[in-house]
C-alpha cells in the first residue's frame, strides 16, 4: 500500500541522512521511526477523510433511491484502495450490500466475496449467495469466520441456524443455537428459536424487522407486507401525535 512505502522510504531517508551528519545510529533510527509514526498517520488520515465524504455522498444518494449513482460513487473510490489497508474490503462491503438489497444477487456476489471480514451484514448475505448456489461447504465457511470476528450479534447465530435449517440440517442449527446462547446468554429470539427446532416448527425471524427482511430469505410478498405496516405504523403515530 503506498501510505505504507512512502512512509517507510521517508523513514529510511531520514535515518540515513542522519546518520551521515554523525548522529548516533540509535538516534537516527528513533527520528526514522517518528518520521514513519508521524507520516503514516498523517497520509492514513487524509485518505480515509476521502473515503468517508464519498460513503456519505452515497449514503445521501441511497436514502433518495439514486441507487446506480450511489454505487458509482462507491466504485470511484475504490482507486484509495491502493493507499490505505482495508479500504477495499469496506467499499466492496457497501457496494455489495447495495446490489443485495436490490435483489441483484449476481452482480452482489463478487463485491460480496471482497468484503471487509468484520462486516458481519455483508458477511451474511456472502454466505446466503452461497447457500443459493448449493455451496453448503463456503456457507459454513463464511459464517464460522465471521463468527469468530461478531459473536455478541444475535441476529447472526439465527441467520446461521436458518440457513442451515433451509439446507435440512436441523442438527447443526440447533447446534449453532446453543452456540449462540452461550455467547449471548438469555437472547430471546435465540431461546425461542431453538425451541422451535426442537418441537419441529419454523423459526420466527421477523421480529428483528428491517434487519431481517434486508437479507431476502423471505417472499417479496411477504416484504412488501412488513413494509405496508411499518408505514401504517409511522402514520398512526402522527395521527395521533397531532391530536
């Protein structure tokens, strides 16, 4: 990354030319260090300040359904990428997420398969991709990693445990259930769904909302339902609020 070697190379500039003047080799190579701490923090900074106006600029574009521009934006400025660790990783997380939540699944995919490890929403829907293309292997894969980064996200154990109980494994979904309640002791949504395993029903999802619904594991009939009442909702509230 070239924050990472313009950095190192000012360091190793400053240690020499030090080190030229008769400046002790312990000295020199503490002034290259700072050079190097000072610089990298300094050129870090500015570029991820970049990247944050265009996530906010698409952010702004999202929330007035400009999805194709958001994503452009997005995709330019994925050219920091090469400056800075990680940055790839998180722009492909959003620009994935966008193509998912729009039901593009075929164009989500690879930005998916680029996502940042730690984003455990991307995460998700990577592994549901995976899941749809009767790849049950990459699907635990997936969902074990990230696992490892978000255990305290109650919401992802239950997600793991749907999937797995979609593929017909109900066996390792309770599994992953329990796995889940140790993690996050006395988690409702997970108690509740493991009994459902265990007295042959489905599991309830839909009462973590948005959050649920963002992954597309339900019908569109059903989507556009929860959508409807969540706008009645918002609607009796300003009713009644005016009166």
């Amino acid at each position: 990354m070239y924050n990472l070697l313009i950095s190192l190379g000012a360091a190793l500039g400053s240690a020499l030319i030090f080190t030229l003047i008769n400046v002790p080799v312990w000295g020199s190579a503490m002034i290259g260090l700072a050079v190097f701490a000072g610089l990298f923090v300094f050129l870090s900074k500015r570029v991820m300040n970049k990247v944050m106006v265009a996530s906010e600029t698409a952010g702004k574009d999202l929330q007035a359904q400009r999805f194709e521009k958001a994503i452009r934006e997005l995709k330019d400025a994925l050219k920091y990428s090469k400056w800075q660790f990680y940055v790839e990783g998180q722009l492909e997380s959003q620009i994935g997420m966008i193509y998912y939540m729009k039901r593009d699944f075929s164009n989500a995919f690879p930005h998916l398969e680029k996502a940042f490890f730690k984003n455990w929403v991307a995460m998700g829907m990577l592994a549901i991709c995976y899941m749809k293309r009767q790849k049950k292997d990459k699907m635990i894969a997936t969902f074990d990693n990230t696992l490892r980064w978000t255990s305290k996200e109650p919401l992802l154990w239950n997600l793991y445990a749907y999937c797995l109980n979609e593929c017909g494994d109900t066996s390792k979904a309770k599994e992953v259930l329990e796995k889940g309640l140790k993690k996050n002791p006395g988690d409702q949504p997970l108690q509740e769904n493991l009994e459902n395993l265990a007295q042959g029903r489905k599991m309830k999802m839909r009462s973590y909302g948005d959050m649920w619904f963002q992954f597309h594991l339900e019908s569109v009939a059903a989507i556009q339902k929860h959508h409807m009442a969540a706008m009645g909702g918002r609607m009796q509230r300003r009713v009644t609020v005016r009166r």
